[in-house]
C-alpha cells in the first residue's frame, strides 16, 4: 500500500466518521438530559433525508444554486426537530420516569410508525436526491481523486462538534444542558423549568439526526428502511464514547470510521460485526465508555417493585384447567391452527425466560434473542452436520445456548442498566453476523432447510403434544424457579444491588446463572421453533426477534409471574388475525405498544391482577 491509497482511505473513514457523529452527537445530548435511550433516533434520520430530499429538489427547481440547495439542508433538519419536539411533548413527557425498557419499547413504537408514515407519504422505492451544486466533481489528493462532497463531509463533523461544544459552554442553555446531565434533581430544585429544558433538547437532538440524514441526500437514496441501517452504529458510537459524552461520541465515531475504512481491506467480512465487536470490548475494558461516567443506581422504578404473590391452590387449579384445555385443544383445531398454538408455546417459553431476567432480575437484555436463536441453530446443525435424531438435536439447542448465555453472561453481568442492555445488543448482532457470513456451516442468509422432526413427531398432533410437553415442563420449572430462594435473592439484587452485597449476597453469581438459565429455557424455545417450521435463518438473531420478546412480556405484565405467558399468545393473536387486515400493520402495533407502556404499564394480567386487588379478590392472583 502506497501513501496516497492509506491517506484516501484515511479520508474516506473521516467522512464516514462525520456523518456518524452527526447523528450519534444529537443521541448523546438528548440522553445525558432526559436518561432517555430514544430508539426512535434512527428515524428521525430517515425524516432527514427524505425531507432532504424532497425540499432540495423543489428549492433547486426555484433557484439553482448552491445557496437554495443548503437552506434545503437547514430546514430539513429544524423541521426533524419540530417532529423530535412533538414526540417529546406528546410521548417522552409521561415516561421519564418509567423503567428503561419502557422508554425503548415506547419509541420502537414510534420507528414503527414512522416507517408506515414515511411509505404512506415518499412511497416504498429508493428516492434519489440531487447533487450538491458546485461539489459534483473530485479533488485532487496526493495524486489519486477524492469527491468533493466527501471531503465537506470530513470538515462538517469536527465543524458541528466546535458548534455544539461553543453552544455548551457559552451559552445558558448550555450551562443547563450541562447542568442537567450532572444532577436533573439540583437543577429542578433551583426552579429551572425541566419541561422546557427537555423538549429544546430533543428538539436540538432530532434537529442533528435529521441533519445527518439530510446530508446524505447526494451520497444515497432515501430509503424506507436506512433508520435501522443508522440506528445501530449511533447506538455503537454513543455507548463507546460514553453515553452523555458529546467529545467521547466524536472519538469514538472516528475510531469506527477508521477501522472500518481500513478493516474491510484486511478482513472484507469483518465489516458487518466490526462495530459491535469494538463495542464488546470496550465495554469489558471500561464499562462506562471512554469518556463516560458510572451511572448511579436507580431505585424504586413502580413497575418493578410489586410485592411477589404467594402461589396458592387458586392459581395452581387454574393452571391446571388451562393446561387441560391446551390438551384437548387438538380435537377441535385444525393444521393451521395447530400450528399457531405451536408457536404461541413456543414464545410463550422465550418470553417468560427474559422476564426472568427482566421482571425478576431487573436486567434489560436487548439481545435475548441470540440464545434464542443460537437453540435453533444448535438443533438444526445437529441435524445437518451430524446427522443427529430429533431427540438429541433438541438437547443440543438448551445445552448450546445455556454454555453460550454463560459465557458472555460473565462479561455481560459486570455492567448495568444501558451499558448492559448495549452489550447484550452486542452480543445478538455478533451471534447474527456469525450465522450470516459463516456460509458453509450455517447456510449463510439463506440458512438451512429440511430440518423436520423424527417420524413418530412428524405428525403435527404428535408435534404438538411434544412441543406442550417439553414447553410445560420448562415453563413450570421457570416459574418454580421464582419462588425459590434464588428467586428472591435475585429480586432483592434487583431492588438494591448495594443492599444486597451489603447483606452477602453475590449479585453478580446470581444474574450470571440467571443469564444461563434463561439462555438455556431460549434456547429450548429455538429448538422447538426449528422442528415446528423445517427451516432456520438468520432472522431468528435479529432486533425485531428481541422486541418482540421484550413486547410479550410487557403485554403480559413484567411484574407478574405468567404475565409473559398470556403476552406471546396475546401478540400472536394480534399478528396473525388482526395485522393482516390492514397494510399499515407497523402503525397498528406501534400504537398498541404505546398504548401498554401508557395506558397499562402493568400489561395484561398486571392489570387484571390490580383489578381484583381492588375488588378485595386478588388474592391468590399469580
């Protein structure tokens, strides 16, 4: 490699780099004011670019120049900040003080929704932004020819972290910008108005992303689905940096850049995991980020701290009824049928091993899905590669996922609140980028098919009842589990982690074996799924997957024992019966979520449960 090869490479991960740090820079701010991880950030980069789009044509259509195509730029981004402002106003305002998995869950939503908008407004095909008028061609650079446009974007982050570092430090809202990241309490104490404080700050926060998005108008289309694409890597930046951490989230974004201009030269396949193994790292070596702080530990979260209700005759007759009734449903259901009650068992099992990480734990792993998905995959090579039976191939997927949940559950369990939920993100998108590129084992993007059970389960009756049998069996001991003295040790760390030190208990021994058996009762699940579907692909290791085991145990109720049980078959039912009957089901589920995080924190049976408390009949309620 010559000298000019390195220093265009160089240049093209400073680009890389800015664009990045654009969009991470308004996560960081809107977190160290509001504590508010806004998973929605990536769309509103998505709004920036399409509204990018949109006005950068119409404002060249008036007047060609330059100066039309940047005020294009401008109010695409201020308009961003007015949807951010709204969103605060109208969403962010009632869950500042509701658990972490409430305000990712809310604004999930909220992506959701976004993405339905953006298809019902711009339509689903890519849009193709102009080019910037007086930077279309490329300058020269040590001899090789670098674009113009890129090498703006090389200045425009170190331009916009000088301006966001002026705006800090010498301005008043500055000064309480910082104010509030150190103490949110002293500053309202002092009578500074927070409500105001928070929506400028997500207002300015959106206003970035929606910058970042825009600038990319005369690099790439706008695309429906490029918030998912960005969302992950501002995370990256943001937890590396130190969540918080305007100067922290530009090193870290240069350091991506960096790696990734010059690691896809050495490793071409790193690059799709590079970002997230940076991450692990630097979260084992230092928790809190480079330029992070520990995070205090939160008490008293409403949601979580509820009284465990003794589990008596009432609750025990009516887990026998349902389980009679789930035996004698095959008499009357047909294939399809079946199948739906399959999976609804199925995630009943993932769901209920989070919640005891998250209900019971207070640990928000945001990549439950890799031990999920790693069953399967254990299943499935078993069968493939060795030739295994059903039977032991079903072995294979609690023991793999279990030895795996163990593993980096050792790493995972020194962090806490968002760091750790970004390392268990980190984790899945490792598992996913293992199974995805690993071609000749895992059958890459394509995956494996003719995974099917024995003979005698070939049946879908006999599927059925195997699938009840072994899901029953696994979740009776999840829900033994709870209230044994492991179970109670474990909440006692989840209510106050120093108090439970204080009193010997080791709390990181027994989140460590929480992951295990969690990832283990997963990883059964996944194992179950592979033999009920005949086929696995990557997919089963993805974002959605986790969301859609964190969104079961909230529409089940977090806070209870079974809540998780009633949420799978309660989404099932809403994504197979009534998603269907509209194109915007993302809308649809999006404000059911907001709905529950609102409206019924306490999902399903919390609710119910909370009824019957009232009506001096809940007693024994589970």
């Amino acid at each position: 490699m010559d000298l000019s090869f390195l220093l265009i490479q160089t240049l093209n991960g400073l680009a890389s780099a800015s664009a990045l740090f654009i969009a991470a820079c308004g996560l960081t701010i809107i977190f160290g004011v509001t504590r508010i991880v806004n998973f929605a950030h990536g769309a509103f980069y998505m709004i920036g670019a399409y509204l990018g789009v949109t006005l950068a044509v119409r404002f060249l259509d008036f007047s060609y120049g330059a100066p039309s195509f940047w005020a294009a730029i401008v109010l695409a981004a201020v308009l961003t900040g007015l949807l951010g402002a709204a969103m605060e106003m109208l969403l962010l305002r009632r869950i500042y003080r509701a658990p972490e998995l409430f305000q990712l869950l809310a604004t999930f939503a909220v992506v959701l929704i976004v993405e339905d908008a953006v298809i019902w407004l711009f339509g689903a095909q890519d849009i193709l932004g102009p080019r910037a008028p007086g930077l279309k061609g490329a300058v020269m650079i040590a001899g090789e020819r670098f674009p113009a446009y890129e090498l703006l974007l090389v200045a425009a982050g170190p331009a916009v972290l000088a301006a966001i570092w002026l705006l800090l430090n010498r301005t008043r809202f500055g000064i309480l910008v910082r104010a509030a990241t150190h103490d949110r309490q002293m500053l309202a104490a002092l009578g500074v108005n927070q409500a105001v404080l928070f929506t400028a700050t997500v207002f300015l926060g959106c206003a970035l992303a929606g910058l970042a998005g825009a600038l990319q108008v005369p690099k790439q289309p706008a695309t429906p689905h490029m918030d998912v694409n960005i969302i992950a890597e501002a995370f990256v930046v943001t937890v590396i940096g130190g969540m918080g951490s305007v100067t922290g989230a530009f090193l870290a974004a240069v350091l991506i850049g960096l790696l990734q201009a010059f690691g896809i030269l050495v490793f071409p396949k790193i690059t799709l995991v590079l970002v997230f193994l940076v991450m692990a790292v630097v979260l084992v070596v230092r928790p809190w980020g480079l330029l992070g702080t520990p995070e205090p530990e939160i008490r008293g979260e409403a949601a979580l701290l509820v009284p465990l209700r003794r589990w008596d005759r009432k609750a025990t007759i009516g887990v026998a009824v349902v389980f009679t009734l789930l035996a004698l449903y095959p008499l009357v259901a047909d294939a399809f049928a079946l199948k739906l009650a399959i999976e609804a068992m199925v995630f009943a099992l993932f769901a209920l091993s989070l919640n005891l990480l998250l209900g019971h734990g207070g640990v928000i792993s945001f990549g439950h899905a890799a031990w999920f998905g790693l069953g399967a995959y254990a299943s499935a090579l078993a069968v493939r590669h060795l030739g295994a039976p059903m039977e032991l191939a079903l072995l294979a997927a609690p023991l793999g996922a279990g030895l795996c949940a163990l593993a980096a559950g050792w790493f995972i369990v020194r962090l806490s609140g968002v760091y750790l939920a970004m390392l268990t993100l980190a984790v899945a998108q490792l598992a996913y980028a293992v199974t995805f590129q690993w071609v000749e084992v895992t059958g890459g993007d394509n995956g494996l098919i003719g995974i099917w059970p024995s003979q005698w389960a070939s049946d879908r009756i006999a599927y059925y009842y195997l699938t009840l049998a072994l899901t029953g069996i696994a979740v009776a001991f999840l829900i033994r589990l709870v209230f044994t003295p492991f179970g109670h040790t474990l909440r006692a760390a989840r209510d106050s982690a120093l108090r439970a030190e204080a009193i010997g208990i080791d709390v990181r021994r027994q989140r460590l074996a929480a992951f295990a058996i969690a990832g283990s009762a997963a990883g059964l699940a996944g194992g179950l799924y592979v033999f009920s579907k005949g086929n696995i692909d990557p997919s089963v290791l993805s974002i959605p997957t986790s969301v859609d085991a964190l969104a079961m145990a909230l529409l089940g109720g977090i806070r209870t024992v079974t809540g998780p049980v009633v949420g799978a078959a309660g989404l099932h039912l809403l994504k197979d019966f009534v998603m269907p009957l509209t194109d915007y089901w993302r809308t649809l589920l999006g404000l059911t979520i907001i709905a529950l995080v609102l409206l019924f924190p306490g999902g399903i049976v919390g609710t119910l449960v909370d009824f019957l408390r009232r009506r001096g009949a809940g007693e024994g309620a589970p």
